[in-house]
C-alpha cells in the first residue's frame, strides 16, 4: 500500500439475513420520503441540523475535494428576504410564455409563484457548490465532478433529514444568484439548492405521484 494509508474500516461481515433486513428495512424508510411543501413553523432542535449536513458531508467526492458549502438560515428577517427575491423570479418564470411545457409539466404538483414555505419552514439550507477553493498561498485549487459530487452530498442530506423524522423539500428557483448577495458569499460559490427544513404543516397535503417500478428503472447483463 502506499504511505498515508489507515487500517480503519471497521467493516463488520454480517450474516447475509441482517444484510438482507437491513436493505430492506432502509428501502421502507426512504420509500416514505414526500417532498414537502406546507411546513409548520415548529421550531427544530439546531443539533439535528448539524448532523444531517456533518451526514452530507461524509459523501464521496471527486478527488475528495469536497466541493460544497451550506449555509444554515433561521433568521426570518433572512428567510424573508430570501422568499421576496425567489417569488419575484418565480411570477417571472409561471409567466413566461417559452417555459409553458415546463408550467405544464409541473402542474400535478400544484405549485405557483408563492413560496410561503420559505418564511413557515423554521431552517432553509442553501447548498453551494465551489466550483475551485483557494489554498493558503492564494492559489486556486481545481475541483472536479463538482456537480456530481454535490448532488451525492445532498442526496445524504435529504436522507438524514429523513432519517431524522423531519421534512424537506429540494427546491431549484430558476435563478438563484441572489442568494449569493443576502448571504454575501465568495466568489467561487455558486448556489446549488435551497432546501426548507422542518415539521411538516397540520393537514399538509402532497401530490399523489407515482413512482417507476424495479423493471422500469434496471438494466440486467
Ligand atoms: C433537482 C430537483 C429540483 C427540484 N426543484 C423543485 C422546485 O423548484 N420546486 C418544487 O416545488 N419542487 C422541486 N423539486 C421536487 C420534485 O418536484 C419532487 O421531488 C418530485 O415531484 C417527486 O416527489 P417526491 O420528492 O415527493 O418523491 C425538485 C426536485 C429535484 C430533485
């Protein structure tokens, strides 16, 4: 092996049986995720936070160049200011005549320009990708697979949200560069998603979506 290696795997064999519960009783849990859209002001506990994005941060990256940065927002002067900039592109984008395949291929969900989750949900998480960082002399250090590698990343965090019994939603604004101003980011961030973090409201309803089946999504060689 090469130098600056670690015996620190751990890696416990299970009987396959456990292995097999084990996969099954994760798929139970992760089939009940539902994007959520009406959140309950409730405030959560900061410590669930803090482990569900140190969860995101154990995701692989390429060149282990951990290329993400997120900001936690519980500040409702933040949030609101948050949601006023992302409704304005929001009546911009259900407006505009070029994105209405796009307006009809979300309307099943039910959604339109107002954002009333981003003030209800008590955190947002904004999730940055850094497309280089910048090593103590000053020079860049090159990322690679940022998106991929970010994407992972917040496939872990949404999971542990989930794990954690707490509700989420990935939302993408078709423009989000204004949270680079609220949240006076550094150059090399680029925001990447905003993902509202909480109970879900009384009553909260979501769209009945289906979801493709083993065979519609799986090849076999
Ligand atoms: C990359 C990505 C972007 C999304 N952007 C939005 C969004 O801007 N607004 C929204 O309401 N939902 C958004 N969603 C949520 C999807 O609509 C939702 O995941 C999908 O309808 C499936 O529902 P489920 O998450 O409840 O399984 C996004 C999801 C992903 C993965």
């Amino acid at each position: 092996m090469e130098n600056n290696h670690i015996q620190a795997l751990n890696f416990a064999v299970y009987p396959e049986e456990q292995m097999l519960k084990r996969s099954q009783d994760f798929y139970d849990l992760m089939k009940l995720r539902r994007s959520v859209r009406q959140f309950s002001n409730r405030p959560i506990p900061a410590e669930i936070i803090e482990n569900c994005i140190k969860t995101a941060g154990t995701a692989p990256s390429g060149a282990n160049m951990q290329p993400w940065h997120f900001y936690i927002i519980s500040d409702q002067k933040t949030k609101k200011q948050i949601r006023i900039e992302a409704e304005q592109i929001e009546a911009e984008f259900y407006s505009k005549p070029a994105n209405q395949k796009w307006v009809d291929d979300i309307k099943a969900l039910g959604t339109n320009f107002s954002k009333p989750f981003l003030e209800d949900a008590p955190c947002l998480i904004a999730v940055f990708s850094k497309t280089y960082d910048i090593s103590p002399d000053g020079t860049r250090i090159k990322h690679y697979y940022v998106k991929q590698s970010v994407g992972i990343a917040v496939g872990f965090l949404i999971a542990a949200i989930h794990n954690a019994h707490l509700a989420c939603l990935t939302y993408t604004p078709a423009s989000m560069d204004f949270l680079n101003k609220i949240l006076n980011c550094p150059e090399n961030e680029r925001p990447f998603m905003l993902i509202p973090v909480g109970y879900p409201a009384e009553n909260c309803q979501v769209p009945n979506i289906k979801r493709k089946t083993f065979r519609q999504i799986t090849g076999f060689f």
